[in-house]
C-alpha cells in the first residue's frame, strides 16, 4: 500500500505517536547501563577535546606576520652587511676575491659560533626568525649548540655522537646532492 491509501484521522495519528513507545502497562525500554556510560565516556572526551583546545589557544603566542618578516629582513640584511664588510676589507688589504670570500665566510662562523657559546644567539634566533637561521651563521649555530648542549656527557658520547644531530642531514644531503650534480655534469661533458 502507498500513503494515498491509508487514510488516518489526525486524532488517531495522535493516539498512535502517544502511544508509540508505550503498550498497556509497559514502559519503554532504558537503555543498557554500559551504552549510557560509554555515552557518558564520549561526552567527558568531548568536554576534555574542547577545555584543551581553549587552553592551546590562550597559551599560543599570535604573532604579527609582517613584522617577524622585517625583523628577519633587519638580521639577515645586517648579517649580508657584516659579510660585503669582510670582504671589502680582506680586498682592501690586497687579498684575492676568493680569499676574501674564504675569510669571510670564516669569520662569521667564527661570529655565530662565538655568540652560541655565549648563549646570545639563541635569543637573536628567537626574536629574528630566518634572518639568523638560514645564513651560513645559522648553519654554525646548528653545529655549535649541540656540541655546547652534549659537551657534559664526554668527548666522544656528547659532542661526538650529537653534534652534527641537526647540521647531519644537512651535509649529507648536501655532499649526495653535490656529487650526483657532479657526476650529471661530467656525463655532460663526456658527450
């Protein structure tokens, strides 16, 4: 039968929706104690998912993108100024350009490795961004702070097993990169 046939009066559709869960004497069933505490379970999760979600939005520092991007731009551009600085001098005194590019190069290592062992310049790092991390002073510093962090656990287990931890990757990534490159110019050269 479709529901053109059936045809109810609206007082026995009410009869029949009163009386639905509900025959003479019989209530309807409750549900099962362990379904209601799973639900109980669930709804305690809920509440703990949303209380910790608004504890990770009070304790998460907003930052301005705009100016973490100009104060990397400051750093990084003094550290670009501090190394033409080198250069122009080491050119100065009479060194060829790639001297000049050797001592500078070494000389900020030197400058980034010195304010680690100082504890300085992991508050620049913070307060810079990328304009301390991605220069080749940012390369020192990781290859420095483990050394420094691991250095009382020995020679050979703190500074020799950690000390290239973050800095590792890099080289090896680099070195592999490097010789692959190599060997596709050499196989171009060849032909």
């Amino acid at each position: 039968m479709n529901e053109e046939q059936i045809r109810i009066s609206p007082q026995a559709a009410e009869d029949i929706q009163d009386n639905s869960g509900v025959q003479e004497g019989i209530s309807a069933p409750e549900p099962l104690p362990s379904a209601r505490a799973d639900q109980q379970r669930e709804d305690e999760k809920e509440l703990e998912k949303q209380k910790y979600n608004e504890y990770i939005k009070q304790v998460t520092p907003t930052k301005n993108l705009w100016w973490q991007m100009i104060k990397a731009f400051l750093v990084g551009g003094l550290f670009c100024v501090l190394g033409q600085m080198i250069l122009n001098y080491c050119e100065s005194i009479g060194l060829d350009k790639e001297t000049s590019g050797s001592w500078c190069s070494l000389l900020l290592v030197l400058f980034s490795v010195l304010l680690t062992g100082l504890s300085l310049y992991q508050y620049l790092a913070a307060w810079a961004g990328a304009g301390a991390l991605v220069p080749i002073t940012g390369f020192a510093n990781s290859v420095a702070s483990p050394a420094i962090e691991y250095k009382p656990e020995g020679q050979v287990f703190g500074i020799g097993v950690k000390i290239f931890t973050i800095a590792g990757p890099v080289i090896l990534y680099g070195i592999l990169t490097s010789w692959v490159l190599g060997l596709i110019y050499w196989i171009g050269k060849m032909i």
